[in-house]
C-alpha cells in the first residue's frame, strides 16, 4: 500500500541546469538573460551554464555580470589554443534570415555536448537547453517539467524567410517535413497529400497540449536519464541533415527516446533585429496574466436563417460572447441564433446602419469587439490565425485589420478582396458613421493582420441602399463627400449611369475624400462613358485620376485597352508599359487588381508586338506573364503558339 506523504513534508524540488551556448547582439541577449530572470520556479531550483561565443565585448560583459550575480558558470568557447587560433568565424545574418557553414554548425554542435556532459557530471535532473535568441513566457520551465517527459521543447514559431508563413521549430519527418509520408487518415482509406497533412499538423500546433513529434530543438529539456543513455549532438556520418538538433534527434530516437512539444506557451523568437520591439508587446501579455485577450462578437441580422448558423460555427470557441441585434426577423433567425447565445437584442430599423451598429457595440463587455455579417465566415485556416491572434495580440492594439476575400475564380483564388478594421478595443469608443455603406472610424495602433474574413452571399441583391439615398435626397440632405460616391455606386449598380456620373462628378468636385476613392470614382465614370458610348469622356475620366495620385497600373491598363480596341497599338504598348513600371502604394488599406500589377498588361504587350509584327517582344512578355499565372489559359495558348511557329520555321530553314 502506497504510504500517504507525511503532513508538512515537500517533495524534493528538482535541480535543473539553464544553459545555452551564446553568440549574440547585446540588445537581443539583453531581453534573453531579462527573460530567464523572471522564469517561474515553484517545483524546481535552477543554476546557469552559459557557453561566451561572443563577438560583441559588450554582450560578453553583459552575460559575465549575470553569471556574477546568480552565481552561475561561465565556460570560454575554445576549449585549447588551436580553437583560439581558428577563431569563431564569421556568422552572418539579417532580415533575410541566417546564414550558417557546416564547420560553424558542427563547432556549436561541440558546445552543446559540452553542456551535456557537465549536466551529467553535476548529477542535474535535467538540462534546460535554449538558444540565446528566444524570450520565454515565465511559466515555461514548470510547464516542461509537469509533461515529465524525456524530452521537450517549448514551442516557438518563426518566418523563416520576410513575408512568409509562421513556421514552427519541431517537425514530423525527416530533414523538415510537416507531415508523415504515406499518412493515413483511418483504416482503409487512401494516403492523406501532404499539404492537408502539414495543415492539420500546424492547427494542432496552435492549439495548447503536448504533442509528440520527430523533431526539434533551441529550446529543450533533456532529462537525466537520457543523458546517461549518451545521447548526442554528434554529426551522424552517413546522415545527410543539415542541423545538429536534426542528429540530436534521430540519435535520441534510436535510443528509444520519444520527442515532445509543448505548446501552451510559445516563446518569442527575435529571429530579426526589425523584430527586437515585437519583445514589449510579448512581455505585457505575460505579465498580464491571460493567456488570450477576450472578444465579444457584435452582428446586425434580418432574416438570416441560411447563413447565420454557418457564420457562428466559424467563431466558435473563439468569440467570448456573441450579441446579435436583431432588426426585425420573421424567419428562424432568432431561433438559431439562440443555439449560440442568450444576447439577442431587438433593435428597430430606422433606415440607418451606424445606428444599428452602434447599438450592437454598444451592448458588448468584453475587452475587443469583432464583427461580421451572418454571410461571412472564417475558413478553417483563418480560423487557426484568429486563435493564434486572440493569444498574442498585444493589448496596446486599438485596431485590427484583416482581409475581406469577396470574389473568388473557377479555381478556387481570391479574385477580388479589401481590407476591413474588424477587430477592435471596446475602451476606445470607436463609432459607425453612414446611414448606407457605413464605416468604422479608428484611430491609433492598427495591426495589419494576415487573418481573412470570407464573404459568402447568399441573398439577391436589392435596392435597399439606393432607396435609403433617394429617400434622403428627396428629404434635401446634404451629403457629404463619401455618401456622393457610394450614392454614385448605387445609381451606377443599378443602371441610372447619367444620375451615377452626375453625383461622381460631384464627389470629386468637393476636391475631399480619401484618394482611393476619388481614383475609383474616375474609373467608374470612364465606366459610365464608355456604356454610354461617349468616348472622348471615357479617356478623360481616366486620365483625370492621374491628379490624385501616381498613374495607377489598373488606370494604365484601362488606357492600353481603349486603344488596343481601336488598333493604335503604339499608343497600346506605351500604356501598357507604364503599368508594367507603376510604383505599388504601400498602404495596406489600399484595394489593387493584382492582375493590372503582375501578368495583365505582360499578356497584353504580348498581344500588341505579335500584331505590329514583332513575335520576339511578344514571346518575352508572355513568358513574364506566365511566370505570374503558370496556367493561364490565354498564356498557355500562346506558348504554343510561338513554339509552333518555332517548329514551322525549323522545318523551313531545314527545307
């Protein structure tokens, strides 16, 4: 019989080593050293073990005068005078990533070992090995220790590369792969491909739990026992890998030694300098003391019974409370909506959006509120970032941008998207303004997030909104220069293209608004022109954007089309070319037709040189326009094209 532990008695803390072989910025090894400092330590005690690799004077000083005042352990790098002679050698790295040579690898693969072997020798329970670019959630080395595995590291997630997707530092397979080759889903059915797997694999790396994995590294602990199996950070001969860790990995393996990862507290990888400030913004959420910030979803809703539950089932488990406002449903909205929360609010419609809006935001309590219409939804993978945004949003963001994917092609791409502040702090009181086309106006610390919101409309369109403008111009209101254009809009969209021009017109006169606005009006009254067949006011509509702003490529490409249609290809090629040279805005806010900036007006010069003639320029610009879009029809019929053409003249220079 197990004896029961005697009153008062504790159980033995464990002794766990800290170490890390360090080769840092001071700025960097600055909130690394900060990081470990405030490392809870309720079930364990802890020493230091650091490794000076250093080439900035300043960093060294800066970890000698920690070892001092936690009387931690300091080993020099070269360990003989011919590893002072070679010298560390030169590692680089910027914000493209990091550069490393094989020799320097297996030199820290060396430093490593010689951790190991001075936690074995100290008879350590374990050694918590890091790499000196991380900064740890305080709760991370009692989160590893609970798991009371062999061996784990505490997740972190990294753009390996500017501009790519977050990656993870543990994998399944192999040198990197994200998924297990030949993987099936049950019994009986076929492989899974191995983009499915590696999205799956990444979802569940997001959601907190420990996980068993293939891989891992920079932030481990290694458990006595395995020390003493003789484990390694030994290069494998006939192992091809590049990476310690991945030697590290296969030998622990082959020992029998499973590999873990924890995921409740992902660390912060400062993987870039331009990432060092990103470190504030980490250490406020931990200090915070929640693990997530607390959303309440705000939606109006009039008769939403086909999309409604859809759209609640894509926030599931991440909206801490849902209000609805209901408008006046005589369907089973109310019902369904009440399978999701118990907010649901009347409101009667007063012709006039803000005011709903506003309502609905004005019954939220949680911190941030997001909203969305009962046709929108977050797919499965927006779904993975919102969570991951809900965890490590920085509390000092008033606003979140996100995408608004609203058409898509027979393939499956966005075709046409914008950008929505969706996500936004309860305490700063942000309003809705416009009766029709409303917007949130917001102000101080935007995010611009890689979260998208996709629309899926399921309702006819009506003429709601342009009654609701007629109704207010026959009142005499005075509209302002953004209820001009979206008036323009609606009389547009619904065919009254003389009333559209007219209130267009009269938004741009007011010389107010936001740019992008007034160019898009310019482009809708050539629009307007041209279904009008007035072409001369077609022409000058476009061309009077260029007031605005630089010469857009989508204005310049338009301006291609008008004479490519009347067989002025000089004229052609010369618009065509200034769209291939136009200078992208950089404001995220921004909605461009990505065609007109990549493969458009490449396939449209392809065009034009083919009929002056010219089938060298046009074959060079339908291989740029293919390298943007592979498999384009209209390219793809072109390269044929021309390799006949190249066939036939073969066959004739042989003749």
């Amino acid at each position: 019989m197990k004896k029961e532990k005697e009153k008062g008695k504790e159980e033995p803390k464990e002794k766990i080593l800290i170490a890390s072989p360090v080769r840092q910025t001071a700025a960097v090894l600055h909130e690394f050293l900060q990081s470990l400092e405030s490392l809870e330590r309720t079930t364990v005690t802890t020493d230091y073990l650091f490794v000076d690799d250093n080439e900035e004077e300043a960093a060294s000083n800066m970890l000698h005068e920690f070892v001092l005042r936690y009387e931690g352990n300091l080993m020099d790098a070269n360990v003989d005078e011919a590893d002072a002679n070679q010298g560390k050698g030169i590692y680089n790295k910027d914000e493209g990533g990091h550069y490393w040579r094989d020799e320097q690898i297996w030199r820290v693969a060396g430093l490593k070992n010689r951790i190991l072997a001075y936690a074995l020798d100290q008879k350590y329970d374990a050694v918590f090995l890091i790499d000196s670019d991380l900064v740890l959630h305080p709760r991370t080395l009692e989160q590893l220790v609970s798991n009371r595995k062999d061996i784990v590291s505490n997740i972190f997630w990294t753009r390996w590369q500017p501009g790519t997707r977050e990656m993870p530092q543990v994998w399944l397979q192999d040198e990197y792969a994200l998924f297990r080759k030949g993987g099936k889903r049950n019994a009986g059915e076929g492989a899974e491909d191995e983009g499915t797997q590696t999205d799956t694999f990444l979802r569940q790396l997001r959601t907190p739990g420990c996980y068993e994995v293939g891989g891992l590294g920079a932030c481990t602990l290694i458990r006595r026992n395995v020390l003493e199996s003789g484990v390694s950070y030994n290069q494998i001969p006939n192992v091809s890998f590049w990476g310690e860790d991945r030697h590290f990995c296969i030998r622990a393996q082959a020992l029998g030694f499973h590999l873990y990862v924890d995921t409740h507290y992902p660390a912060y990888h400062i993987y870039r300098l331009s990432e060092l400030p990103g470190v504030s913004a980490f250490n406020r959420r931990a200090k915070r003391g929640e693990e997530s910030i607390r959303i309440s979803l705000c939606m109006i809703v009039k008769n939403e019974e086909a999309s409604l539950a859809r759209c609640l089932d894509s926030v599931n488990g991440i909206a801490d409370e849902i209000v609805i406002v209901d408008t006046g449903s005589t369907d089973q909205t109310r019902q369904i909506a009440a399978r999701y929360t118990d907010r649901i609010i009347d409101f009667e419609w007063v012709d006039d959006f803000a005011a709903a809006r506003n309502f609905a935001f004005e019954q939220a309590t949680s911190e941030y509120i997001l909203w969305l219409d009962a046709d929108d939804v977050f797919e499965p993978d927006d779904r993975v970032k919102l969570i991951e945004l809900k965890r490590s949003l920085d509390p000092a963001v008033d606003s979140v941008t996100m995408d608004y994917h609203l058409s898509f092609t027979a393939e499956g791409k966005v075709a046409y998207s914008l950008r929505r502040n969706r996500l936004v702090r309860r305490d700063r009181n942000y309003r809705w303004i416009g009766a029709v086309h409303e917007y949130l106006e917001v102000a101080g610390h935007l995010l611009h997030s890689d979260v998208a919101v996709t629309h899926k409309k399921d309702k006819e369109y009506t003429d709601r909104n342009l009654k609701i403008y007629r109704k207010r111009e026959q009142a005499g209101e005075d509209f302002s220069p953004r209820d001009l254009y979206y008036f323009g809009n609606e009389l547009k969209d619904h065919g009254h293209l003389e009333d559209a021009v007219q209130y267009y017109g009269k938004f741009l006169d007011t010389g107010l608004g936001w740019v992008e606005d007034q160019i898009a009006a310019c482009q809708k009254i050539a629009d307007c022109e041209a279904a009008l067949e007035r072409s001369e006011k077609e022409i000058s509509a476009l061309l009077r954007s260029f007031a605005f702003d630089l010469p857009r490529a989508e204005i310049c490409c338009r301006l291609g089309g008008y004479f490519a249609d009347r067989a002025d290809y000089r004229k052609a090629l010369y618009w065509y070319e200034q769209a291939t040279r136009a200078v992208r805005p950089t404001d995220p806010m921004v909605v461009l037709n990505e065609a007109a900036w990549t493969w458009m007006p490449h396939l449209q010069l392809c065009v034009c040189y083919d009929r002056m003639g010219n089938r060298a320029k046009a074959k060079e610009h339908n291989d740029i326009a293919l390298m943007y879009h592979p498999t384009h029809p209209s390219m793809l019929y072109n390269d044929r094209y021309f390799k006949d053409l190249e066939k036939d003249n073969s066959v004739l220079g042989k003749a």
